[in-house]
C-alpha cells in the first residue's frame, strides 16, 4: 500500500485533522501530567540522601528541559523538510514548535533557579551548562525575531529556517557540558544527567510527566499551527467556507 | 539534477557543517572552559595573584569549622590528589553544604594562602537515591566502615 504522505501537507487537509487530534492531545497531557505529579508528589521518598523535599521541582525541570531541547530538533526537522520541500505547511509547523519551546526552555530555566537558589544557593550561576541553556533561549527568541521582522512569508521563512539549523550547534553541547567521558574534564556546578541513578520510583514521575508534557507541547504547537493556517491562507476559498469563519462573519454582518 | 535534491544536499551540507562546528565547540569546552579551578592547579600557580575564580574541591572530612563570635566558616578544599586549600568565608553556607561533597566557591587567594569566598555553592549528588534506601544500602556493603561513604569513594568536581 502506498501511502500519499503529501496529503496532509496540504493546509487544507491539515486543518481539520488537528482540529480533532488537539482535544485527545489535551486529554493524554492533563491525564498524564496530574498523574506523574501525584506519583512524584505523594509516592516517592521525602528525603534524598543528600536533598530534602526541595528535589521534587525535579519533575517539571526534567521534562521541561527535556522538551525544551527537543522541540528544538522539531522544529529544525520542519525547517529543513520546508527548506527541502517548500512546503508551507512545513514553516508553519516550524514557527509554531518555536513558541512552544520557548515556554518550555523559560520553565527549565525558571524551574532551575529556584531548585538551585535552595540547593546550590544562588539562583544563576555562568556554569557551562546554565549558560548553554540560556544561549537556547536567545536562539529561540531570535528565530522568533527574525521571523516577524521580514514580511514577505516566504523570505522570512526561509531566513529564519537557515538560522534554526545553524542554532542546531547548541543541543550537542548542551548535552556534551556535563557528559563527557572524563567528569573532572567539564566540572560544573549542574550535575551530570544520570538516569541510571536515579531511583525507580523517581524515574518513573520523571518519565510519566515528561510523557504529559509532550503531549502538552503537540497540543499547543497544533493550536498554534491551526491560527498561522488561518492567518496565512485566509484568502482561499477553503477558510472562507470553513464553518467558523462563515458564521464569525455572520455575526459581524449582524 | 533535480532543485530539490540541490536543495537537499545544500540542507545535507549544513548539517554536516553544523555538526562539525558543535563538535569543535565540544572539543573546546574540555579544559573546564576555565569554569573553576582545582586545588592542585591553584597550588601549582595557574591562577594569577590578585585574580577572582571558582575553587572547585570536596570539603574535607572534619575540617569545617565556625567561628564562635561571628559569621566566618573555614574549612578545607582538597581533590582526589589530596592537594589542599583552606577557604575562608563570611557568607551563609547553602542547606547542601556538608563535608566529603563537592562545592564551587568564588572569591580570590590572600596573601596569607588561605582562599577568602565572597560566595560558597553547593553542589548536588547526581544520585537521587531516597536516604531510607541508601542507609540500607551502606550498611548492607560496608558493615565496617558505618555510614561515612565518601572517604572511600573519590569524588567528582
């Protein structure tokens, strides 16, 4: 069986299947994300062996840094999927995740500070992997910028793809700022991701969370692809039939 | 050839591109970015007098001590070469400072050699293992040596 996958690379067809997966996305987030905080909440241990009940900010800083990355690999993929295809669809899904990952870097980042202010006691450090992390969230906002400040749709989606890709650099290393093979060769005050030593009862608030999480962000980045359709298209005949616009435009009329 | 394979392997391109530069940049970053520096490389005069850096170290084994009249702490950095430095600090000490764990501290070398901190950070176990366990876990593997884990195990900075 062939499948056509440009079917729904059309904005046309795209439309109205996000408008029915959105609801189910919503669902599975509020479903999971209540349920890994109750688990990380009220199911884990108190006190770690060196942390108190400060550590449990970990859920969110975890899975929101975890998408906040990510959504950046997304984006980058419907970047260069529009650079290669010049599809329209593709830049629309692109600026669409860059919202949504800068939601998600701002919460790591915010969520960060404040574990840190009690853990490590300050709120910001210039340690190698804080400072990266805040350099994603420039990348983001520039990609943003650069984006509304040319008007031609097609220009600016196109400058703002290449500079999605070059900002690619980043992800590696802000992995690579606390992981690499020789831990006295990148010390830094934020400690190494170690997943493998992380206790089962946490890991599994950690994963759970972080499930909800990224059905928060297809939720919201679809949301948000759905307005640039309209915004975008909304000469064609296909929006002006839709029956929302039709009976917006009622209203006005009346 | 087709605009969209040229356009495909001009993406290709900048990617490989794109990955060799965060692999340089990767390569750069060892050397500690000049994050913080270790007691040995203090001692061995890497650092310029008179130059403000992080002292990175684990606290040594009952060597921190308060001062009875005012809000000074001093206590002793060392690294798993066992090259030592004494900090001296007026500031709050954070809820994970504690001795045999790693800490950052910022401030300058006096001329007396003692390290004068205008702040002192913690930092925190990538193990999140809850205490109840880990107790167990101690007492199980080492019956002889109680809980004082860290004096054995050589830490990380």
């Amino acid at each position: 069986m062939k499948i056509n996958w440009f079917k729904y690379s059309a904005p046309m067809s795209f439309y109205p299947l996000a408008g029915k997966l959105i609801p189910l996305f919503w669902i599975a987030a509020i479903v999971f994300i209540l349920g890994g905080l109750y688990w990380g909440f009220f199911k884990t241990a108190d006190v770690l062996n060196d942390q108190k009940q400060y550590y449990r900010i970990i859920y969110v800083h975890v899975s929101s840094a975890w998408m906040a990355m990510w959504l950046y690999v997304v984006m980058v993929f419907w970047a260069m999927l529009g650079l290669i295809f010049n599809t329209r669809l593709s830049y629309m899904l692109a600026s669409a995740t860059a919202i949504t990952g800068t939601v998600m870097t701002i919460i790591a980042l915010a969520t960060g500070a404040i574990w840190g202010k009690t853990s490590w006691g300050t709120y910001w450090d210039w340690d190698p992997k804080l400072t990266t992390f805040l350099i994603l969230l420039f990348v983001y906002i520039g990609y943003i910028a650069l984006q509304s400040a040319i008007d031609d749709v097609r220009r600016s989606d196109k400058a703002s793809a290449l500079l999605a890709l070059v900002g690619l650099a980043l992800v590696p290393i802000i992995y690579y700022a606390v992981n690499c093979p020789d831990p006295t060769e990148c010390a830094s005050l934020h400690q190494e991701s170690s997943l493998k030593r992380v206790e089962s009862n946490i890991l599994i608030g950690m994963l759970v969370t972080t499930i909800g999480f990224w059905m928060y962000c297809f939720a919201t980045t679809l949301m948000r692809a759905r307005i640039i359709v309209l915004e975008r298209e909304r000469s064609t005949t296909w929006v002006s039939n839709l029956p929302e616009i039709k009976d917006s435009e009622v209203e006005i009329k009346s | 050839m087709k605009p969209r394979t040229k356009r495909f392997l001009f993406v290709l391109l900048a990617l490989c591109c794109v990955g060799a530069a965060s692999a340089l940049i990767g390569k750069a970053m060892k050397g500690n970015l000049a994050y913080l520096h270790t007691p040995e490389e203090v001692l061995a005069g890497v650092v310029p007098t008179g130059q403000v850096f992080r002292l990175g170290g684990l606290v040594k084994e009952g060597s921190l001590e308060r001062s009875a009249t005012e809000l000074e702490a001093r206590f002793i950095v060392r690294d798993n070469r066992n090259h030592e430095i004494t900090v001296v600090t007026k500031k709050i000490l954070p809820d994970l400072f504690s001795e045999g764990k790693s800490q950052v501290s910022r401030g300058k070398m006096g001329d007396d050699g003692l390290f004068y901190a205008d702040e002192v950070l913690a930092k925190h176990d990538a193990e999140y293992m809850p205490k109840e366990l880990s107790d167990t876990l101690n007492k199980e593997h080492a019956p002889a040596k109680g809980s004082s884990k860290d004096t054995s195990k050589k830490g990380t900075y």
